[in-house]
C-alpha cells in the first residue's frame, strides 16, 4: 500500500474531522501518501481529490462537521457510477479506500470491494449508534450530550408552566439516543423504534406521574412513527384525550449533528483512524475498525451494515425504574 484515499460520507458526525486528522496522520507516520476526497463517493465519482499532508490536517480536531464535505450519492449506487470511482482511483494511484461513515456508506464500500476487489476499510462516523461491531459510532457521545443538553433547558419551561413535552430526537431507526438521553435528561417516558410500549401504557405513565404530584413531563420520542404516530399527531392525540394538559412538541433536529466533538470522540477517532490505515498496511479489507470493550475489533463490513446493534435492556429497566 503506498496511497490510501480517504472519504467521508452519509450524515456528518462530530469526530469526523478527528477521524479524517487521524488518518491522515497515520498516513504520515508510516509514510504512505493520504488522498482526500470531497463529499463522499460524490467526489469520488468527479474526481474531486486533494493530496493531504500532516499539515493540511491541523487546528481540525477540535471541529463538528467534515472539513471533507458529506453528501448521500444517489450515482453510487449505480454500476457505473462506481466504474467511474474506480477508474479515478485507478488514474491516481491510489491503492486502497478508507471510508467514513454508517451503514449507506459500508454499503457503497462492499459494493466497490465485490465489483472491483478494491481494499476498503470502514470507519463508523454516525450519531446514531446504529452501527454492529462497535460500541460507540464517532459523533454519538456528542450528540447525546448536546441533547441533554436541550432538554435541560426545556424542562426549565416544563416545569414553569407546567407542561407535557415531547421531544423528538433523531435516531432514524435506532432508540439509542432517545434512551440514553431520555435517562440522563431525567425523562418521563422514552419512545424508541425498538420498543412499541402502546398507546396505554403511555397514556398510564403520564397518568400515574400526575397522580404521584408531578406537575410537567418530558417524553422523549425518536424520529419517525411511534406507537403509530408523528411526535405531532402523540401530542394531538393526548391534547385531545386529556384537555387538561398543556402540551408542546418540540423537534430537536440537526443542531444534534453540529457542534464541538466531545473529548470521548475525538480520542475514539483517533484511534479507529490509527486502527484503519494498519489493517490496510496489514492487508486486511472489507472491514470495519471498531472499539468493543474499549479494544480495537475488526468485523465484516457485511456484517456491520446487517446486524443491528440492539438496544440495551438492562437501560430499559433502568429509563423504567427512575422515571416512577
Ligand atoms: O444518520 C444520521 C441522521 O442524522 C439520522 O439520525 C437522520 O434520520 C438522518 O441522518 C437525517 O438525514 P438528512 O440530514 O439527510 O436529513
């Protein structure tokens, strides 16, 4: 291996850019040269690269977003789309592909494997957590501080005026920052896509925190349907059922994206960069770096985009237990 490219891809992640400095550093370190290439396999597909030295990658670590641009390439997902990539890779020399980024992004990567045997490694850049083969996907710590960070400050209001909040978080079809955030924000209740708790049980939680003197509630929803509803039809619904209560829904959105990495990220970044450009000197492909019980792990890429973390039940117990 004597050049590896490196791309980020899908939803920006805070530690991203930790990522693309520990890549790139590594690069340095075991000399081999560092591509970058800009907005994911978009750039990929155009050519858009730039040579990046140790120097190109200073003052970043301490950045929310990706100084390599992000983008979701519809063109990739086609057969010629990736012919186009490879050949771009080809023409520059490049001999193999690092890529930041969730399950869309291994996705684009095995498909590259599979068709062109090109080595790809993956590194999990997501806030979603959604990812197998690692316990924490760079840029999940800092969103989940950030919104509870929000939430804190909306309980404020709730407890004012005494209101019914719900929150939405993102997630998409991942709980993990509902539950985690909805635990460490003190939330009455949490709605993930991996628990359908029913529309009674709700309605007999809130109840039953009135009845024991509680004057405001927050309940924190994960993007998308729950219980069969939009944040906004749950709070309509329970408006509706419950006059009494003065309810507001607020959506969090992509503040959650942005903003400083936490120092958890960073240091997790920094190794799975580390980890990524050694299993290519190694010549290790197709697979993913990830941190499980706080060592390096490799597993499939195959096997990373299928199996879906699953929700931890023992913080089930425990969002159950302290929300009485
Ligand atoms: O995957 C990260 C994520 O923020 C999800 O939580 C969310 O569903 C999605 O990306 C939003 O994507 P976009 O920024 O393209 O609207």
């Amino acid at each position: 291996i004597k050049k590896i490219a490196l791309l980020t891809s899908g939803g920006d992640a805070p530690g991203m850019n930790a990522a693309v400095r520990s890549v790139v550093r590594a690069c340095t370190y075991y000399r081999i040269e560092c591509v970058g290439v800009y907005r994911g396999y978009e750039g990929l597909i155009e050519g858009d690269f730039e040579a990046l030295s140790g120097r190109h990658v200073s003052n970043i670590i301490n950045k929310g977003g990706t100084i390599l641009k992000s983008a979701r390439s519809m063109e990739f997902k086609t057969v010629e789309g990736r012919a186009k990539a490879h050949k771009n890779l080809v023409d520059a020399g490049v001999n193999a592909l690092v890529v930041v980024g969730g399950d869309g992004t291994f996705t684009g990567g095995l498909k590259f494997i599979q068709e062109f045997n090109f080595p790809v490694v993956g590194i999990p850049g997501t806030i979603d957590n959604d990812i197998y083969g690692t316990d924490y996907t760079i840029g999940y710590d800092t969103a989940l501080n950030t919104v509870v960070e929000v939430i804190d400050k909306i309980r404020d209001t709730a407890g004012s005026h005494n209101r019914l909040f719900f929150i939405e978080v993102m997630g998409r079809d991942a709980g993990f920052i509902a539950l985690n955030a909805g635990i460490g924000s003190g939330a009455e209740e949490v709605l993930i896509p991996e628990k359908d708790i029913g529309l009674d049980k709700l309605e007999e939680s809130l109840k039953n925190g009135r009845d024991k003197g509680k004057t405001s509630s927050i309940v924190v929803v994960t993007e998308g349907k729950k219980i069969g509803k939009s944040v906004f039809e749950l709070g309509d619904y329970i408006k509706e059922k419950y006059p009494a209560y003065d309810i507001r829904v607020s959506v969090l959105g992509h503040m959650q994206r942005g903003g400083t990495p936490s120092c958890f990220d960073r240091v997790l970044a920094s190794r799975l960069g580390v980890a990524a450009v050694e299993c290519l000197l190694d010549r290790v492909s197709g697979v993913m770096v990830g941190v499980i019980n706080n060592e390096i792990v490799l597993t499939g890429l195959n096997k990373a985009i299928k199996l879906n973390n699953e929700i931890d039940k023992e913080l089930l117990r425990v969002a159950e237990i302290t929300s009485v």
